[in-house]
C-alpha cells in the first residue's frame, strides 16, 4: 500500500512537470482552454466522489461553484485577502453550504434529492440580486493579480491562470484520490452498494452522507472560484442551470465511479463547443443553429452514454477485457 | 383588494403548476421516472400548438393540436428512450442516477432543438378571451376572462381524468400497472403498452400546462423564457409537495405552490421569484420527506 501511494505521489509530480513544459509550446487560446479542462477536472472529480461514491445525485453543483466563487470574490474586494486565502475560503463557504444541503439531502433519496438541488441550482444564483455586496446582476470583480514578475516578463496572464488552475486540479485530484481509498470512501461504497446492510455494520448514515456532501462542496467551491478567476467576474449568469448539467454530462462521460477519467470529461466538455464551431461552419448553417449546437451535442452525447456506455468507456473497457479473459481461460 | 388579487392570481398560476404535477405524477406512476424533461416536452407541444394558431387561427382548434402532439411525442420518448433505459442501465452504481441524466439530456436536447427551429424570432400566441381583469364597483381586478378560463378548463381536465382513472377499464389497467406491474401483467395487462399510454396523458396535460402558462403570461414563447423554467421547477415541487404518487395531491400541491408563492412575491419580495419555490419544498421535505399524501416509506428509487 505504501509502495503504490508513493508510485502515485510521482505520477502526480510528473503529470505537473509535463503540464508546466506544454503550457510553453502551445498558443494563447489552448492555455486557456487547457485552464477550463483543469476548472472542469475539479468539478468533475467532485460529482464523481458524491454521485459515484456517495450515491448522492446533485443537479445543484453550479450554485455551489457560485457560494464558492462569491466567497473568493468577496474576500479578495473586502479584505484583499492573499489570492490563496481566498481560495481556501471559497472552499471553506461552499463546504458550509453543503454541509446545510446535505443535512436535507440525507432525508432524501432518488427523484426527490435530485429535484431539491435542481431548483437550488435555478434559485441561488438569482438570489445575488437581492444583496449589494454582491453586485447584482453585473457581479463582481475576481482578480487574482498579475504573474509574479520573477516568472520572467514572456509570462502571460492566460498562463498564470492556467498554472493555478492546474496546480489546484492536481492537489485536488490527489486529495480526493486518497479520500476514496480511505475508510470513509470504503464507507460510502457500503451506503451506496445496500444501505441496510451498512447501517447493520455499524456505520452512521446520515453522518456519512453529510460528509460526503461537504466535502463534495468545498471541492466544487475550489472550481467556482478558479472559474471566476479566468472569466474575471463573478456573476448570477456565470452559473446557469446549464453548467450544472454539463458537470453531470462531464461525469458521466467519465465514468461516474471512475476518478481517474475525469479528464475525458473535462477535455470532452472544452473539446464540444469548439467541435460545434467546426460542425456548423462546415454545413454553412444560421446564427441560431451555430449557437445551440454545444448544447444540443452535450445533451445528445448524455442520452447516448447513458444508454450505451452507463458506466463509463474506462470501466467498460475494463469490463470488456475480463470478459475476454474468463472466455480464454 | 391586495388581497383578492393575490388570492386569484396565485390560484390560476396554481391551477397550471397542478397540471404539470399531474403530469409527472402520471410518468412516475406508469415507469418510476421523474421526467425532468416534462417542461421540455410541454415546451415543443406549444410550438406544435403556435404553429396550429397561426395557421389556423383559432385557439380552440390549437389547443387539441397541441394536446396530441404533445401525446404523440411522449409516447415516442417512452418508447425509444424509457424503454432502451431499462434495459441497459439498470444495474450497477448508474441505474439510481440513469433515469434523471436521461430526462435531462432529454430536456437539453429538445431546449437545443426548439431554438434551432424557433429561436430568435418573436413567437405569440394570443389568449382565446381578453387577459383584461374585471372591473367591479370601480376597482378593475387582475383576474380577467382568461384567467376564469384557465380555470375552468383545468376543471373540466381533472374532472375528465378521474373519470378516466376510476370508471373505465383503461383507468383501471393504469393503476393496477403502478400498484404491481407484475400481478397486473398475470392478469392479462399489456403493461407496457399502458406506460406508453401513462406517457402519453403526461404529455397531453403537459402541453395544456404550456399552451395556458404561455397565454397567462405575456403569450410570447421562448425555448429560454422564465415561464418554462418555473413550469420545470414548479411542476416538480408541486407533484412532491402532494407526494409524487397522488393524482390529487398533485393537484393541492400545485396550488398551494401557486398561492404561497402569489402571497409571497406580493407580501415579502417580488425578487424572490426562483427562490421562494426552493424554500417552500425544503419545508415540505423537513416536514414529510415523502411529500404529504406519499406512501408512508420513504421512495428508493
């Protein structure tokens, strides 16, 4: 066991010093995107822990992202807090925040829990309209600052972004990592497989599902505010419904237990809208099919996986090749 | 006179949300679905239902068209979609999930389409009566012919369906299918043909949800309008404030959803529009987590 953590440690070391040497070669709008895919990993990662760990469905993750990128914003304007402190405390606001749904999500299961936090993820941006601080619907200004200048003057600010961006996705691939091989993921396992049976062996429901929750949020908080940081604004319009259901798209396409996919769904959710792009300049089609093809694609490419790929391409995969051995064997 | 009108406002908004509960009440009931893609679909039967005005011009006419179409389309989801589910995911750590990511790349889907079809133009369609209230002893009111109109018709609509639901043999094979699909199918029910016919009401009360929600508001359509995403969050909350199995507790839930957030838009803040429905639900779930005329069980679905 130790062996394989400390494997892992420089996996994740030596997935950072590749990250760092192409976040050189490539032009300004991939770093850019390449800062979406690790906000997205975040993201993702956290739906994978609460949905295909906890059991747990939650359509709100975009209003979480919200609590978490108006904390960041809020510290930074009203106390000018160091840009790291702002992220822990985004981390810290959501994870209250999902500590508070998660008390009422552990009352509830299916259908109800999922709709609950669906007409969350409508309700809360809209209530940024009801206070000042928060700026309405323009919202607030995020700077997180200029690159330090030791990083040399070539050093752009698309860059920066990125390299916080994927910093943050890389502690918090790790942290969720180790969480999920803990007793707690272990616990989780056994709520999700028969609940029953976990109660019967001791482990305390609700607690655990609240804590799934939280942690769930605090790391969804993390991703609100490093999207924050590379729009430069936090807004009620940052977060539509409509980024919560490509959270959940981004997780399954995943594999909605398998953490390590959570790149092929971050890549696949950046990747989209520019393929739309390509798609409808090639059929020459009009404004408004060009605007809704992202939507209809991720939407389509949900229903398809679901369909036909439930549990993921990685795990099916998996799936396919013991298939074959037993048949060899 | 605050009073009134927020009393009757709210019941012709609540008399709307009820049908929307109807309607996913009805989907739950044949298949164990939440369709978050019921909006969605009320969505695509009033564009059917808009195209009918304008070619033919007549509301009364449109009404129906929508309705079937409506139906139509539900039954084709249930068909394709539900039945494909069922049988591929429903094992293993996606099958609690699959069915809501399903409606809701559904819902995506038919939001995507609709504006490609219908998007950016300015879609009407014009109420059957005024939408002008009524003026009594020199006061004009907010409730006007449309709104008594709305009502009745929903009236009329529920009424029907008991009817349907408690005299007929096709009543009688829907809910012997949502009460055991297995004892239902011993006795001789094709129960998979009476889910696609669950469907297909859900999708006829739907599309009279969104012909009337449309109308009552200022009768412009819009695939991103708020009308829709309050007809998608308020059909929900309604259908499990009554407890997601209960024709008519859909049906109080829906008003009391329409009056409670009339009371509240009027009486504490017009900016709690979105929020005001969330806060309601949670206080429902705190209170009775299966809604309040749920099986007393909790659901694991």
């Amino acid at each position: 066991m130790h062996k394989k953590q400390s494997r892992d440690l420089l996996l994740f070391i030596l997935g950072g010093v590749v990250l760092y040497f192409l976040s050189g070669m490539v032009d300004e709008l991939r770093v850019y995107q390449g800062a979406s895919i690790a906000v997205y990993v975040i993201a993702i990662s956290s739906i994978i822990l609460l949905t295909g760990y906890s059991g747990q469905v939650s359509l709100g993750h975009g209003a979480l992202m919200a609590v978490g990128a108006y904390a960041a914003a809020v510290a930074r304007i009203e106390l000018q807090a160091p840009i790291i402190l702002c992220f822990a405390i985004a981390v810290l606001a959501a994870a209250i925040g999902g500590a508070l749904l998660g008390a009422a999500a552990a009352r509830l299961s299916g259908p109800y829990l999922a709709g609950t936090t669906l007409a969350l993820a409508i309700g809360l941006p809209s209530l940024a309209n009801q206070f000042s601080v928060l700026g309405g619907e323009q919202g607030l200004l995020f700077d997180v600052g200029f690159p330090p200048l030791s990083l040399g003057e070539e050093f752009t600010q698309y860059k920066w972004f990125f390299w916080i961006a994927a910093l943050a996705a890389l502690i918090s691939m790790w942290a969720v990592k180790n969480i999920l091989s803990s007793r707690y993921g272990r616990t989780w396992r056994a709520i999700r497989g028969n609940e029953v049976a976990a109660q019967l062996s001791g482990i305390n429901i609700a607690r655990s599902k609240i804590l799934a929750f939280t942690i769930s949020a605090g790391i969804a908080g993390l991703a609100g505010a490093l999207l924050s940081m590379t729009i430069g604004t936090v807004s009620p319009s940052a977060f539509p419904l409509a980024l919560s259901f490509s959270l959940l798209t981004g997780a399954v396409l995943s594999g909605i237990t398998t953490l390590g996919g959570a790149m092929i769904g971050a890549v696949v959710l950046v990747a989209i809208p520019e393929v739309a792009d390509a798609v409808a300049n090639r059929i020459g089609s009009s404004e408004r099919v060009t605007t809704n093809l992202p939507g209809f694609l991720v939407s389509a490419l949900l229903i398809l996986t679901v369909l036909f790929v439930p549990n993921g391409p990685v795990e099916q995969h998996r799936a396919r090749k013991a298939k074959k051995k037993n048949y060899l064997s | 006179m605050d009073f009134l009108n927020t009393l009757l406002i709210g019941i012709t908004a609540g008399s709307i949300y009820s049908l929307m509960a109807i309607s996913m009440v009805l989907v739950w009931r044949s298949t164990r679905v939440v369709n978050f893609a019921q909006a969605g679909m009320a969505l695509l039967s009033t564009y059917f239902g808009f195209e009918a005005v304008t070619r033919l011009g007549s509301f009364w006419i449109a009404l129906p068209v929508a309705m079937v179409g409506g139906a139509l389309v539900a039954a084709l989801v249930e068909m394709i979609l539900i039945r494909l589910l069922v049988k591929h995911s429903s094992s293993g750590p996606i099958a609690g999930v699959a069915p809501i990511i399903a409606t809701l790349g559904l819902l995506g889907v038919i939001r995507a389409s609709t504006s490609m079809i219908w998007g950016g133009q300015d879609v009407r369609i014009v109420g059957p009566v005024s939408n002008d209230g009524y003026t009594i002893n020199g006061t004009t009111l907010v409730f006007s012919p449309l709104k008594l109109l709305i009502l009745l018709t929903v009236l009329v609509l529920m009424l029907i369906l008991s009817l349907v639901f408690q005299k007929t043999n096709i009543g009688l094979a829907l809910r012997a299918s949502a009460y055991s699909p297995e004892i239902a199918r011993l006795s001789g029910i094709k129960v998979d043909w009476v889910r696609t016919l669950g469907w297909a009401l859900a999708g006829a009360a739907g599309a009279v949800a969104g012909m009337f929600q449309t109308v009552n508001g200022n009768g412009t359509l819009s695939p991103d309008s708020i009308e829709f995403s309050l007809l998608l969050v308020s059909g929900f909350i309604a259908a499990v404030i009554g407890g997601l199995d209960s024709l008519i507790g859909a049906v109080i839930g829906g008003l009391v959803l329409g009056l409670m957030i009339s009371f509240v838009l009027m009486y504490i803040s017009s900016g709690l529009f979105f929020i005001a429905p969330f806060v309601i639900l949670l206080l429902v779930l705190f209170i009775r987590p299966q809604g309040i005329f749920g099986a007393k069980a909790a659901r694991r679905a």
